[in-house]
C-alpha cells in the first residue's frame, strides 16, 4: 500500500469556448495507491468528469489539459502518443460511466462489445475472446451468460447494462478502475449491487478505483480516501474516516451537515445556500466565499492554497492555514 | 418480420387504388383524346362515333370501373403513337432508368460517404467549409442546367463523352453525374451532420475509453450507427431519382421511362402516360418497402411487429 500508482500532479483542464476559456479543472493533484478506493465529490460542475476523462486524455474538443502531469506508474500519460495511450486505455486503466442506457453501441450485441474490448488488448482468437466475455458476463451476476452474449443492449435494463460495462471495464484485468457516477442513474437497491459487485471484483483483482460521486452514502461505503472539489480545485483531502468524523473545509462540512453519524448517511449532498459559481465566473480569493459562513475580509482577496498537514490530510482555507505549505 | 412484410403489402392495395384515381382523374380532365387521333378535316358526327367507339360518352364511374379492371388486367390501352399496347412499352423501357438510378446512386454514394464523414472528421476545418459550401452549391444546381453544362464541357468542347443515347458505360457517365449530383449533396450534408452527431455519442466515448482506435471509432462503431440514417436518407432521395430522371433522360435522350413519359405528355399519347405514372408511383412504393425493410434488418432496436 505504499507504492502510488497514480499520481495526478498540478492538472489544469480548460475549454476554449467562442465565449471563451472556461478553467474547469485548475491544479488538482491527488495519488491513487494500488489496491486503494478513492472518491470524489463535489456538486455537480466542479470539474470531477473533466479531472477524469483527463487522465485517460479523453477530454475532446474544445477541451485541453494545459498543464500539469499524469502519472502513471511513474511515466506521465500527458506526453504519451495516441497510439501509447491506446495501450492504457481499457487495459491499464478503464472508465464505467453515469448513463448506462447510452453507452453501450446499440448496434452491436454486448458480447461483440466485451470480446473486442479483450481483442484490443490480449492475443486471444475470436472464440477464446467469446469464452472469455461469457465468463465475465457470469461474474457480474448476469443470468444464463451464453444467451446474454449475443443480446443487443436496448434488450437490458440500466442495471444489467451497467453490469455489462463493469464486465468490459475489467475484462483486461485495469490495474485502476474510474467509476464516473456509476450508479447515479439506478435505483437505490440496483445501486446497492452494483457497488457491491465493484467493490468484490476490485478486492479480488486488487483493482485501484477513482470513485465519482455526489452521494455520500457511498462514500461511506465504499472509499479509503476522499477528495472534495469545488471550482474546479480540491478544497479538502482526508481518509473517509477522518473527514466525516472532522470535516475541516466550510464547504465539506455544509456537505455533511444534515448527515452528522457515518454509518447514517444515505442521503444525497446536501444543498448548500447559493449557487455553484460557473468556472468562467469564479470569484477572485477563496471560491467558495459567497457561500461561506465564515468568510472573511482576506477571503476575498486572497485565494488560500492547499495545505497538508502532518496526519495526511489536507486543506483550502483561511481558517486552516496555520501548518506548512506543501501542496501548490 | 414476415407478419411486418404482409402487413406492409397489404397497405400497398388502398395506396395503389388512390393512384389509379388521380392517374384517372388527371386524363379524364385533360381533354378530348379524339381530336387527336382523328385527321383534322374529320366531321364532328366521325368525332361522336368515334367517341362512342371509345366508350369517352359514358358516365365518370362507369369509365373509372373500366379503367380499373383493364388496370388489374394490365392493361392501360394501346399507345397510338406506337400503336403497340402501353404497358409493355413503358416496361421495356424499364432496365434503360433502372441501369440509370442505379448508376447515378453509385456515383451520389461514392462522392458523399466519404464526403460527408472527412467533412465531419474535419468540423469546421477549411476543407469542410470547402465541402459543405460546395453541397450547397450542389443542390441548388438544377439537372437540365448541369446536364447541358457537362454536354457542352466534355461532349462538345473536349470529345470525350458521347453527347446522347444509350450503349456503353461511357454513354452513363455524364447522365450519372448529372442526376447524382444532387442527391450527393444532399447526402454529404445528412451524412456530416449525422456523423457529427454520432461521434459525440456516449457508446463513442466508452468505445474510445477501451482504446479502439479512431478510424475503427470512425468506420466501425459510427459508421454502423450512421448506415441507418443512410439508408432513410437513400430511400428519401427516390423522389429526386424519380423527378431528376424525368429531365435527365430528356437532356440525354436517354430511353428510359423518362423520356417516355415526356414525350408521351407532349404526343398525348394518355394511354402511355397512364401506365408510366402508375408504373413510377408503383416503383417508389417498392423502394420505399425495401428501405425500410434495410432499416430495420440495421436497426437491432426496431422490432417488427
Ligand atoms: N465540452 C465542454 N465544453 C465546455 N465546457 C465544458 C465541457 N465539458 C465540461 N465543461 C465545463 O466544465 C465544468 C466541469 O464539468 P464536469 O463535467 O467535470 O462537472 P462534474 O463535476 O462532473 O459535474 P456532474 O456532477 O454534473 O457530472 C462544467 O462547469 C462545464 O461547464
Ligand atoms: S477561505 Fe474563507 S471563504 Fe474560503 S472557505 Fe475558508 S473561510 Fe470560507
Ligand atoms: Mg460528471
């Protein structure tokens, strides 16, 4: 548990709109250990989909990480050719997705799906490819595999869709795992199997998974640490208990507020007075000030960077920036 | 799927009924055949006789019933211009527009398939607006006008086509192109903006998430998915195929129903313009069948009930 597998250093995602640039993501780093669950979490636009679509450079299109580092087992996947990016993607590293009704191809059958995700990636022949993906198929829990192999996705439900994503997204046996919003659209005892299932296969496969969420039920669930977002930046970092038992960071805590006990907590992020500020309309000093109760006049001049402290975790604020700086 | 295909011929029976009224309809309105036919200094009592003769005294419907069960018969009268009957007159001419559609969608495919996915590869590069200008460009152009054009361009001006007629594959050249054009650009701008759309797609980006490669995203995962708005969009062009052919094979004097129709217009010869009109609509009914019938063989979602 030491090693880390994934370091995101310093990454800076923009979008260079006509109605110009739109700073999405604006130094995030964090670490991902192998074997390790981290979540994210953060009300929807801070820029947790763009930090993940960025690691695995998926971001298109007027998008851009214009600076910083991916790395990945030391080597940094930002300077990587396609080609040497290919390699990574859904073998090193795969993505389950929010909306497991549009992310399966309609036109072909799940099974073609999973054993060219296989074939891309291992020398096996078609047929080796099919017993494969059957098998993965039975381990995600999908009843009777073989006919299921040649089923077309608009024949499945969400959560058997998402099951069949979990079945790709592992067929190459991922040393990392990003699980963007993977049960946002399920019902609530779908969710429950869902992540179950993930969590069971990433145990067994010692699988390292990014775990993207509003929901902090399944942080408690399921994660060893968690990063908060908030405009684009990490305003708090702390191992799950630490942060739910003493949220430092205003907003983490107006996140928990309703939620006080760990193993209580079902329900969704809690709304926080205000809106989000857009990325292209941040304020200048702390983010989050307009919604901070505890705001103050320096706030608003100066933004408080990321400051870790001795037992791990860090944090963004005023209030909290008495130790030493570490992080940038 | 054969329930689904019964069904659909079965709705054919009203729709052909319809046509045969209007077809009906429209020559009963057109005027007198007889004065036609008979020689200028014929006496008005010849003229009744041979209206009589012809049945053209007779009541609406009692004409109508009479045409419907020559129709059923297949048979539309005899053409007096050939003087042979009509119906195998416009069927003989038959292969001459199919070997010309069929020419013509080659072409319009080759341009626009290519066309329309390099111009959505590309979005908003200077080669897409050069390709979406010119498909603009493309459709605004009529037949007869680019017909004339490529005649004198590479019939007249350089020899190297022939200027008319029927023969080789070099004589379907310039014909192709011209009716191809149109329905080319009209294909690459639904091609580019499907392909647009489809390569922002999620199944894209999972695809992409698991390291297929782009011009296997492209031809493989998009293609698949465009082919369906594709063959819509084939089908939906029939109508041009069926109105450009009119005036393609006119400019050419390409001997296809065409060409037939046309001059049967200007002969009055209704008997053949009776049986082009319904042997037309009956072909756009057939290839709008099949269409869909390719549609949903695509279409993995559709079901045929
Ligand atoms: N293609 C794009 N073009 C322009 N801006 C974009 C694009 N994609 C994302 N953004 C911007 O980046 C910001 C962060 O988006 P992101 O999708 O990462 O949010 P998120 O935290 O994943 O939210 P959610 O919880 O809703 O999924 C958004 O405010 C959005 O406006
Ligand atoms: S820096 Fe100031 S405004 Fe920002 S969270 Fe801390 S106290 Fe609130
Ligand atoms: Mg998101």
């Amino acid at each position: 548990m030491t090693e880390n597998l994934l370091e995101v250093k310093n990454l800076h995602t923009h979008f260079f709109t006509e109605n110009g640039v739109i700073p999405s993501v604006n130094g995030v780093s964090f670490s991902v250990k192998k074997g390790e669950v981290i979540g994210i979490v953060g009300e929807s636009g801070c820029g947790k989909s763009v930090t993940s679509l960025s690691i695995l450079q998926l971001i298109n299109k007027p998008g851009k990480i214009v600076e910083g580092e991916i790395r990945f087992h030391e080597k940094d996947l930002t300077t990587f050719s396609e080609k040497e990016i290919r390699k990574i993607r859904g073998n090193k590293i795969s993505m389950i997705f929010q909306e497991p009704l549009t992310s399966l191809n309609p036109v072909f059958t799940i099974g073609h799906q999973i054993s060219e995700a296989i074939r891309l990636h291992q020398d096996v022949d078609k047929k080796e490819a099919k017993q494969r993906s059957i098998s993965l198929l039975r381990k995600v829990g999908m009843a009777n595999p073989e006919r299921q192999y040649h089923a077309f996705p608009h024949l499945l439900s969400g959560g058997m869709r998402q099951r069949v994503m979990i079945a790709m997204a592992l067929s190459c046996n991922p040393e990392l795992l990003i699980a963007d919003e993977p049960t946002t659209a399920l019902d609530v005892t779908i969710q429950k199997q869902i992540l179950k299932l993930m969590k069971n296969l990433s145990n067994e496969l010692n699988t390292s998974i990014i775990l993207i969420t509003h929901d902090l039920g399944v942080i408690a669930e399921m994660v060893d640490r968690v990063v908060v977002m908030y405009g684009g930046e990490i305003v708090e970092e702390n191992d799950v208990y630490s942060l739910f038992e003493n949220p430092k960071h205003p907003y983490t805590k107006g996140l928990l507020n309703s939620t006080p006990k760990i193993h209580q907590l079902k329900e969704k992020l809690q709304s926080i007075e205000g809106n989000v500020p857009t990325p292209d309309q941040l304020p200048s000093g702390c983010n989050f000030q307009d919604r901070c109760p505890f705001a103050m006049d320096k706030c608003r001049e100066l933004s408080p960077n990321l400051v870790a402290s001795t037992d791990g975790s860090s944090v963004r604020c005023w209030l909290h920036q008495e130790k030493e700086v570490v992080n940038v | 799927m054969k329930k689904y295909l019964v069904k659909r011929l079965l709705q054919i029976i009203p729709v052909l009924f319809i046509i045969s009224f209007v077809v009906f309809v429209l020559v009963y309105m057109a005027g007198d055949p007889v004065a036609l036919m008979l020689p200028e200094d014929a006496s008005e009592s010849d003229r009744e006789a041979m209206r009589a003769a012809l049945g053209l005294t007779d009541p609406f419907y009692i004409q109508y019933f009479r045409f419907v069960g020559d129709l059923v018969q297949g048979n539309f009268g005899t053409s007096f211009r050939y003087n042979q009957a009509a119906l195998p007159l416009v069927l003989e001419r038959l292969p001459a527009t199919f070997e010309l559609a069929a020419a013509s969608m080659v072409v319009a495919t080759l341009m626009a398939v290519p066309l329309g996915i390099y111009s959505a590869r590309k979005q908003n590069s200077l080669v897409d607006l050069f390709i979406t200008g010119g498909s603009v460009l493309g459709k605004a152009m009529p037949n007869f006008w680019l017909g004339i054009l490529l005649i004198l361009l590479f019939a007249v001006n350089i020899q190297v086509f022939p200027v008319s007629g029927r023969g080789t594959i070099v004589h379907m050249i310039l014909p192709a192109i011209t009716l191809g054009t149109g329905i080319a650009a009209e294909m690459t701008r639904l091609i580019r903006s499907n392909m647009l759309e489809i390569l922002n797609q999620d199944y894209i980006r999972t695809a992409r998430s698991k390291g297929v490669s782009s011009n296997i995203l492209v031809y493989k995962h998009a293609f698949r998915n465009s082919l369906i708005p594709v063959v819509t969009i084939m089908g939906l062009q029939v109508s041009h195929l069926v109105s450009g052919a009119l005036i393609t094979e006119s400019v050419f004097s390409w001997p296809g129903i065409g060409l037939l129709l046309v001059q049967a217009v200007n002969g009055r010869d209704m008997a053949v313009v009776q049986a082009a009109v319904f042997v037309i609509a009956l072909l756009v009914i057939v290839v709008n069948l099949i269409t869909d019938l390719i549609y949903r063989l695509l279409d993995p979602r559709i079901n045929y009930s």
